[in-house]
C-alpha cells in the first residue's frame, strides 16, 4: 500500500463532513438543515479550488442586523486556507494578495453592504474583481511601477470568496453565489458563546485535517463531472458543481444530501429573487397586464402596473413607474426580429395613443419569465383594461375595459 494509499484509507470525508457541519451548528444557526450542509461543502471545497474550474461565492445575508452573519464568517475563516477577513478592501491591494499569497486565500468580506449598499459610492473594481476570480484564470490588466515609468501587468483573481452582509448583492455576484439568508434568532434557539482563544483551535484542527483529505481527493475531483439534480442548469450548475464534486468524493450520505440542498437553495434564490426588476417587469406584462391581450396602450399598462399590490411599480428611485423608464427597461430586450422593444402608435377611431404589442414581448416572455400561472388569462382578463377600437387612452379607464376580443380588432399599427 502507497502512503497516499494509507493515508486514504485512514481519512473518512462523509465522517470529516459532519464534524465540520457539526462546528457550524454549535456556533451558528441558519435557516435551514440544506444551509448547513452547503457551507460545510463550502469549506471544503476551498481546500480544493486548485482543482475546479470555478469556485462559488458564499453570501450570508440578512435584511437586519443582529442575524449571525460575521459569526458565520468568522467561523468559515477557521475552517479555510490562507483566511483573510477584511471589511474594506481596494482592487489593486485585493489583486496583490491573491498573487502574493503562499497558496490560494479565502477571502473574507465582512459587512459587504458598505462595499455595494447605497451609499457605498463607486466600487466598480471591487466587482470586478469578483466577478472576474468566479472562474479559473480570471485575471485582470493593471499598471505597475512607479511614475511614468509604468508597464501593464495581468493580475489574478481566481480564490474563494465569502461574504456577510445587510441586504443584497449586484446582480453579477448574487447569480454566482450560495446565498444563505439569514435571521434573528429565536427565543428557542440556542448557540454555543464562541470565545476565539479557545475555538479557533479546535476549528484550525479541523482545516488541517479538512486539507489533509483535500490532499487525498484532488486527483479524482480534479477528473470528476458531477451529476447535477433536475433542472439544476447553467449559472447554477455552475456554482454547484465544485461542491457536488466534494459531496461525491467525501460520499456517505452527503451526495444525497448535497442534491437535495442544491435543488432547495436554488429553488429559494429564484423564488426570492428581486434582482432583476426586467424580469418582473415583464412577468408582471403577461400574467397581470396583457392576460392574452394582443397589444396595449401606456398608459393602461402603467395604470395597471400601478395598481399591483405588493409591487415595486409605485417607488422606482421614490418615484412611480413612468412612461420613459418603462421604455427603457423594456428596450434592453429585444423583438422576435431582434430589435429593441419600443412602443408603437395605434391608430383608433378617436386618438392615436402608444404602446406595446404583444408579438413584440413574445421572445421576451419566452425566454426570461418563468412558466405563466394556470389560467393567468382567464380572470385576470376579465379585471384588466383592455383597448378597443373605438377608444382611445385620453377616455377614463372605465370606458376602454373591453374584451380581449375586441382587442383583436384594432387597425394596424402606424407605419414608421
């Protein structure tokens, strides 16, 4: 038997998984049993980037202070190689650390919201260089020297990244992230003090034998195309798959485990995600506006829009959805034909008022939204203002309600 054999045979990664998830439970409480066991993984899998095509962010995030995350990071910075925790950081001192650092680090960001919130100012670098170290080789061009004596340098950012903070994240790094939403605790529910003189011991023990198995596995992880659950595709297959790779090496019952967590959290950040308010806006188009209708003026589907409860419509920046900034967001997706989606005029009886079609939105609808509720044009329908062909939007909103039938009657749009 080889010494890598030996050593093999003498690690047991299912057991080493639970000691770790173990570690967490005894300091940290998340909102799930699918949270412990991706951060476990997490840890894990930083002790293997060498190995992985791409690493996945980590985001603990809460919409209130108080909620355990900069516990939860302090214990993952045990638990990782080469841990640096910073609350602030320039692009240029991060690109130098990652270059500079004896192995890979883990970096740390603490209270993330004062990087990105909104009042953190322009931190464009910052972003960059986590969206640019998500991958293998991401690496950005930079100056180096002194005066004019200056020459262009690439710098890498590939490392693993977690981070903690209020609120949310830019769209680019929520969609590459682990994201484990965290709360107050509650009455019952109960952590162990974490006192660092003495824990940061027992959680140091545990990376190095966490490394020791790494060392073990990183031939075969390195080889390995893990599975991934049903519908679990593109970006967030891409942010499973280094931490499926660890689950199948460690085995036991963390495959499992690791596949049902994948398909919870993922299910959880698209059920829960406001990033993208294109994407709500068109979903709220089809399912709460047009309902089957085939076109639309302005000022209906604002009315409409407006009216939505629980909808971000009526504060945009503390003001209501207006005709220009809907132009706008609609104009960043494109027609069936690929060109932007742009209002168009009808030609009524008494009036020639814009809007939208719905064969323009179509391709949108298609490919961005997800699938339409059951009978999304039925009822709603029946509620929704419609235009007819003897209408135009300067009538009040009672007299244009019509059916989608007589929707379908309107002359031609205007040329040009």
């Amino acid at each position: 038997m080889t010494s890598t054999e030996a050593l093999t045979s003498s690690i047991d990664g299912a057991a080493l998984l639970d000691e770790v998830e173990a570690f967490h439970r005894r300091f940290n409480v998340f909102p799930s049993e699918s949270a412990y066991v991706a951060v476990a993984l997490w840890d894990a899998h930083a002790h293997l980037i060498d190995a992985f095509d791409g690493t996945a962010r980590l985001a603990f995030l809460s919409p209130e202070p108080g909620s355990g995350k900069s516990r939860a990071l302090e214990i993952v910075e045990t638990l990782t190689p080469n841990a640096a925790i910073t609350v602030n950081a320039s692009a240029n001192a991060l690109f130098r650390l990652v270059e500079a650092t004896d192995g890979l680090p883990t970096l740390l960001f603490d209270e993330i919201d004062t990087v990105f919130g909104p009042k953190a100012g322009d931190n464009e670098p910052v972003r960059g260089f986590l969206n640019s170290g998500y991958r293998r080789g991401g690496s950005s061009l930079r100056c180096v020297g002194d005066g004019s004596n200056q020459s262009a340098g690439w710098f890498s950012s590939y490392c693993a990244v977690a981070m903690a903070g209020l609120g949310s994240l830019p769209d680019t790094i929520l969609t590459r992230s682990v994201i484990i939403r965290m709360r107050k605790r509650a009455p019952n529910e109960k952590v162990s003090p974490y006192r660092r003189r003495t824990h940061e011991k027992e959680g140091h023990a545990l990376r190095d034998r966490l490394a020791k198995w790494a060392d073990t596995v990183r031939d075969a992880v390195a080889e390995a195309w893990p599975e991934m659950p049903e519908g679990v595709t593109d970006r967030p297959a891409d942010v499973w798959e280094p931490l499926l790779a660890v689950a199948d090496a460690a085995g036991g019952h963390w495959p499992e485990r690791a596949r049902a967590a994948c398909l919870e959290l993922v299910h959880a950040a698209h059920e829960g995600d406001d990033s993208s308010l294109g994407i709500r806006l068109l979903t709220d188009l089809r399912d709460k506006v047009f309902c089957g209708a085939d076109r639309m003026p302005t000022a209906v589907i604002l009315e409409c829009l407006l009216s939505l409860d629980d909808s971000p419509w009526v504060d945009l920046d503390d003001k209501p959805l207006n005709a220009r900034t809907l132009a706008r967001m609609l104009s960043a997706y494109v027609t069936p034909a690929n060109k932007p989606i742009k209002p168009r005029t009808f030609r009524t009886a008494s009036g020639t008022p814009k809007g939208y079609y719905a064969e323009d939105l179509a391709d949108a609808w298609l490919r961005y939204c997800p699938p339409p509720p059951e009978e999304s044009a039925t009822a709603a329908t029946a509620a929704t203002p419609q235009v007819s062909g003897g209408e135009s939007v300067a009538d009040s909103p009672d007299s244009i309600r019509n059916t989608t039938a007589e929707t379908a009657t309107l002359p031609l749009p205007v040329a040009g």
